[in-house]
C-alpha cells in the first residue's frame, strides 16, 4: 500500500514529468535516477527521496525555481513524522506469534529513547543459534517504527554462508534502496560509496537492522559514525572487538514463554488438554525459541497428535534431534552452521565437553579433558563463548542442553571411543582426587593441601575449597557414581571420609545420603568392620539431620555400633551412640536419649576424643531442650561454650564455628519457651551473625526462623517480617522446614 506522503510525492512528480512530455525511459536518462526507482516513486511505493535525489530529478526535468522548490517540499514532507516509507518496510514475516522478551524489549525502547544528539545508537543483539534474534530485531523495529520516521531497513548479512556479502555490497544495496540517485552512485564511484553511504544515514532518522552478522570486519564498516539514527546487529558471535556499542545478551526463553509460545502454535485447545505434557515439551526443547517453533509446527501439521505423544517421543535423548525437523526447519542444521566455522582445538573442545556430567565446567575441568594447559584451554573456551556455542557465568562453562546433545553426535562421529572414554576418565579421577583435597580443609585430622600438592586451581584456603566442592558438586558426584558402578569401592570410601566434615558446611545439598550409603556399601565390600563403623555412622546422621528419617537412622547407628565393637574402635562407637541419643531425642524418648549421650560422653573422653565430646555435650544441650528441660539445658549449652573457649584451637575451627552457632540457636530455643524475648533475641541474633561469619547457611535459616519467632512474640512485627524475609532468600541451601515456617509466618503477617 503506498504511503501519503510518498503518494503526495509521487502524483507531483508524475505530473512534473507529463508536462514535460518525457517517458519514463528518457525521464531516467536525463535524470540517472533508474526507471523502476522513478516508477515506484510515483506510485508511491517507494520512499521520497533525499535531497541529492530530488535534485537528479528536478535537473532531468529541467524544471524552474519554483517547480524545484514545490518537489523538494513534497518531499520533505513525505519524510516529516506521521508519513511512515513504505518503501523502508520491507521487513520479512515471522513476528505474529512473538512472546516474551520483555527485559530486552525494554532496554532497546530505552536505548532509543536516550540517543545522544548527532551519535547513532549501535546496539549488538547476540545468542547461540535458535534463541530468536531476528525475532527480537524484527518485533523492536515494528515497536520502535514510529520514533524511526525516515523509515525501518533490514539487511541479511548471511553471516553463517560460505561466502558472505562484502561491505561495498551491502553498502551499495542501503543506498539504492534509501533512494540515492544512480547518478549520485555513479558520480561518487565505489570508493567513494562508504563516505555516501555516511552522509546519507547521517541525514535520516532511520533504524537500521544489520542480521546474521559474521563478524567484526563485516560490521565495522556499516557503522554510522554520526546522525540520529539505531543500528541493531544481531549476531550468534558476541562481536566482543566492537567499541563503543550497547550489548543486549539472549538465550532461552522462560519456562512460562515457552509454553505459551508453544500454545500459540498449536491452539490453547490442544495445550490446555495436558499442559504437563506441554511443559515438558517446552523443557525437552530446552526452551529455545526455534526448537519450540519446529515442535509446533509438528503438532500444528499432525492435528491427530496429542502433546504427550511428541513429549514422549522427544524424552529420547538419542533420537531429539532427529525429532526436531519440521519441514525444511532442522535445529541440527543451525547448530552445523556454527560448528563448521570453529577451529579444530574447539570443534574437538566442543565436542568433548559433551562428557561433562553435570550442567556446567569450570577451565580447569575442561583442561583435564583435552590435555591442553589451562591457559590454552581457557582460550578456546573463550572462542567457543564467542562464537555462541557456550555460556560462561562467573568462570562456569554451559552448553545448552540441545547443543550439548549436538556435540555428543559430533563426538561419536569424529572421535574414536578409545580417546572419548580416555578423556571421561581423566576429568572423574581429576574431580574426585581434588575432592579429597578440598574436603579435607574441613577434617580436624588434615587441614590445609599437603606441602607437595599441586593442582590447577586454587585450594589455599578453606573458603576457596568450599566455593571449589559446592560449584563442582554435580560434576564429582557423578564421578563418585560412576566409581560406586564400577566397584572402585576404595575410592569411593576415602572420598566419602574426606567429604564428613565438609557435609556441616553445606548440609541442605540433598545428595550426603546417597554419598554416605555408597559409602556405606563400599565398606562392607571392603571387609573392614572400622571402615563400616564409620559409614554406617555418617550415614545414620544424613538419614536423621538431611531427610529426617529418624527410625531408619536408629537401624544404621544400631549396624556402626556393632561394626565399632567388632573393630574395638571407641570413637566410633562413641559417635553411634551420639546419633543414636540425637534420633531418640526427636521421636520423644528423652530418656533413653540421655542415657545414650552419657555413654558417647565416656567412650569419647576415654579416646581424648575433643571433637566427638564437644558433639556429645552439645547433644546433651539439644537433648534436654526437646525434653522441656530449658533451664537445665541453658546451663548444660553454657558449659559446652565454655568447654569450647578452654580447648581453644584444638578443635577445628569450622567445627567450633558450626557448634557455635548451633548451641547459641539452642539457647536463644530455651529462652523464647522461657518467654524471656530479650535473652532469646540477643542469643539468636549472634547466632544469625555467626552463621553468616562462617557461611553455615543451613544453620542461618534455623536461627532466622526462630529469631523471627521470638521478635514476633515479643510484638516486633516488622522486625520478624524482615528475619522471615531473610531467611527466604537462603534459598536451596536452607533447612527446607525453615523456610516453610518463614513463608507460612510472612503470608500470616500479611493476612493480619
């Protein structure tokens, strides 16, 4: 449909022109304007020229002052706000259904809105293949047209071909289709064309799209350097050599984009009929925008499908991506454009990454399966980064799950099995063997690396070992798994050992039963009743402190004792009875739970054991706390920090800091039943801030909750709305019941 403004235009011209008597033909020779440009001029759809072009045609036209003036306020208008170009919108379909993106919407709305006089907004839009980066371009310049009024240009720069357009190419198309003169083109000469080409943009309020950029050197030159205009670039690489531009990252969409993405495709009928099985779909495809688009259309042709059928079919990790072709629509494909264009050592890194167990790696993982040094390694990371194919977070590396499948058919195709499963070894053995390392930071009998240890990454302090066994969880746990199937069963109990005292350190993880009962097994395969005593043992704590299953936890304790008695060990023994008397405590059988904690007590003081009498009295303290004993275990916790300051640096000191805490939320426990809310407050608050001290955010959200408590009774409400408020922004690392209690006394608080 032709424009107004351009319409106004374009009536005058012809007009112009008839009452010269000239053709098109010979309007087109006298003007060098070609004779399909003047054509679409006066049908008004293509937009009015600038002024160089206006004076072209006033010159073929041989017109008078007057007449050129009339044709060049025609054409001003026709670029003034309110007269859109036509010709400027030929944009490609495919935004109909667009969802999401909110945030990013918004900071290219706000860049445009914050343009600085006579300096081009350059914004990069970057993100692995399939995110929907086009998508986004195209859905911000329909949004964004209006404050655009000289109009809205698209360029594919096939960034992913082969050959690529060169930037006199794409230089050449902007200005024909801005409307420049071919006498202009001609008279300025290709080397002349990029300062034209400036001048032009320079002139207009345009936005333009530069799409499926390659690199820096295709984009550098189609930069503007002055005017009012935006220039949005959207590139799998991030461009990082680019000075000077706005950066806008994307990568998957929201779960709840996701499915409602999917839902516009397939109709809210069929999705509302199993959104379960809609969700996953939207998870199988990892929420990538062009997954989801090729899952939908799928649905959207085989009307007979239900949702769960293709939910099932793609729960076939093997044959996903077989299964996400629709059409000539083939993820695999996008995913090859890239990977062609990496260098060996990342296509082979690319591929072997694939081998990482977990959601993520750090360099020094990835090292160990290519063999590279660290610095090299991080190198081709960082290429692999750049060119989309990797995310990067705070020194962690992730593929997304689809191109991590990519890279696993990559692997098995290029890659003998030999150098795979060599590389798969090497990274378990380097995750477990620095586990036992970091771990051990925590063992009253180990401390700091010994003198000759040398690894790739930094383990000088217990804090670095925790932020090292907390980021690699789920990568070492894995290795651990994969020892236990293999019947490494010594690896997997000195693993387990290293890793007992870590466990205080991050309690809430999830995982300590499954590692202690691998342990547990691997003992008694082993034949070692000591090493059985003391599995059993570990594993009757995670039963009873990580899943409380109390009765469970009194039959593995019941399992160490013997086993402790058959090695003649008194430590363990002292430890069975210690958890024991904790499992006893909290099924209500005071009683013989204190019975329970005075032996432990013996058999510990008997091995001059500090670290097991320092559980046993503070055992006590809890113990008789359950009991409604309160004064009685105010005195009994008072006497366990005094036993503490007189051992002094002979008990370790993560484990005074944790028992620290732990008796002051204890105490603080014993004051709020006393209904003395200053004591209780004093005590639970030094137990919140000894908890943060030490990072013990397990114990932290147990002290929160009952800080919240005791401010509550007291009549501190907005006090206790801000420790509950905290205590929920522990997040997975908190007691799971803690943060229950906080919610339920928050939605309490609202409702009053």
């Amino acid at each position: 449909m032709a424009d107004a403004g351009g319409a106004a235009f374009g009536a005058l011209l012809r007009q112009l022109r008839l009452d010269a008597s000239l053709t098109i033909e010979a309007f087109a020779e006298a003007s060098g304007v070609s004779v399909r440009g003047i054509g679409d001029l006066e049908r008004g759809r293509r937009a009015t020229p600038q002024r160089r072009t206006v004076a072209a045609l006033a010159d073929g036209l041989g017109l008078g002052e007057a007449d050129r003036e009339r044709l060049l306020a025609a054409a001003r208008t026709g670029r003034a706000p309110g007269h859109r170009q036509a010709g400027l919108r030929a944009f490609p379909r495919g935004i109909d259904d667009f969802v999401g993106r909110t945030t990013e919407l918004t900071r290219l709305t706000a860049l445009a809105e914050q343009q600085a006089a006579g300096i081009p907004v350059v914004v990069a839009v970057s993100g692995p293949p399939g995110t929907g980066k086009t998508t986004l371009a195209l859905q911000a310049a329909q949004e964004l047209a209006e404050r655009f009024p000289d109009g809205q240009l698209m360029l594919d720069l096939r960034g992913m071909d082969d050959d690529p357009p060169e930037a006199a190419e794409l230089i050449l198309r902007v200005l024909r289709t801005l409307g420049v003169a071919d006498r202009d083109l001609a008279k300025a000469g290709p080397k002349g064309h990029p300062e034209l080409y400036r001048q032009v943009l320079a002139e207009q309020r345009c936005l333009l799209v530069l799409d499926n950029a390659r690199d820096e050197a295709q984009v550098r030159p189609l930069l503007p350097s002055a005017g009012t205009g935006m220039v949005v670039i959207t590139s799998r690489r991030m461009l990082t050599g680019l000075e000077s531009i706005h950066r806008v990252p994307i990568g998957e969409l929201s779960p709840g984009d996701a499915a409602a993405f999917l839902t516009a495709l397939v109709g809210p009928e069929r999705a509302e009929a199993d959104p379960t099985a809609l969700a996953e779909v939207a998870q199988r495809c990892g929420h990538l925008p062009l997954a989801l688009r090729v899952a939908g259309n799928w649905l959207a042709t085989r009307t007979g499908w239900t949702v769960r059928r293709l939910a099932d079919r793609l729960a076939q990790e093997d044959r996903r991506l077989d299964s996400l072709t629709a059409g000539d629509l083939h993820l695999s494909a996008a995913f090859e454009l890239s990977y062609r264009q990496l260098t060996p050592a990342a296509a082979r890194l690319f591929r072997l990454l694939s081998l990482v167990d977990g959601p993520d790696t750090s360099a020094a993982g990835a090292a160990q399966l290519t063999g590279q040094p660290l610095f090299d390694t991080e190198d081709t990371l960082e290429e692999l980064v750049e060119a989309g194919l990797l995310s990067a977070d705070q020194d962690r590396y992730r593929l997304h799950d689809l191109l991590r499948l990519y890279a696993r058919g990559r692997l098995r195709a290029e890659d003998p099995d030999g150098e795979a499963e060599a590389a798969r070894s090497a990274l378990r053995r380097w995750l477990l063997e620095t586990a036992v390392v970091a771990g051990r930071w925590y063992d009253p009998d180990h401390g700091a690396p010994p003198a000759g240890w040398q690894g790739v990454v930094d383990l000088s302090t217990a804090e670095h070992a925790r932020t090292w066994l907390q980021a690699e969880g789920s990568n070492w746990l894995a290795a651990l798994r994969a020892a236990a199937t293999a019947g490494d069963h010594t690896t997997v109990v000195n693993v387990s050992e290293a890793l007992h005292w870590f466990s205080d350190q991050w309690i809430f993880w999830g995982h300590w039963p499954e590692i202690c009962r691998a342990a547990a097994d691997s003992a008694q395969a082993l034949g070692d009743p000591l090493l059985e005593a003391m599995h059993l043992n570990n594993l009757a704590w995670a039963l009873l402190i990580c899943e409380s299953r109390h009765r469970e936890s009194l039959d593995r304790s019941a399992e160490a004792l013997e086993a402790a008695r058959r090695a003649r060990d008194l430590p363990q023994q002292g430890w069975a009875h210690s958890y024991t008397a904790w499992a006893l405590s909290l099924l209500g059988d005071h009683i013989a739970a204190a019975r329970h904690n005075r032996e432990a007590a013996e058999l510990f003081e008997a091995a001059g054991d500090l670290h097991g009498t320092l559980h046993a009295m503070s055992s006590a303290g809890e113990t008789l706390l359950q009991a409604g004993r309160y004064e009685e275990s105010i005195a009994q916790n008072t006497r366990t920090l005094a036993f503490l300051e007189q051992a002094g640096d002979r008990i370790e000191p993560h484990s005074a800091a944790f028992n620290r805490a732990n008796i002051e939320t204890t105490i603080g426990q014993a004051h709020i039943h006393l209904e003395d809310w200053p004591k209780a407050a004093d005590h639970l608050r030094t137990a919140v801030t000894l908890c943060r001290a030490s990072g013990h955010t397990g114990l932290e959200s147990r002290a929160l909750a009952h800080f919240g408590n005791a401010l509550l009774a007291a009549g501190h409400r907005d006090q206790a709305r801000d420790a509950f408020s905290q205590c929920l922004t522990l997040g997975k690392a908190a007691n799971p019941e803690h943060i229950a209690t906080a919610r339920e006394r928050l939605a309490d608080l609202d409702t009053r």
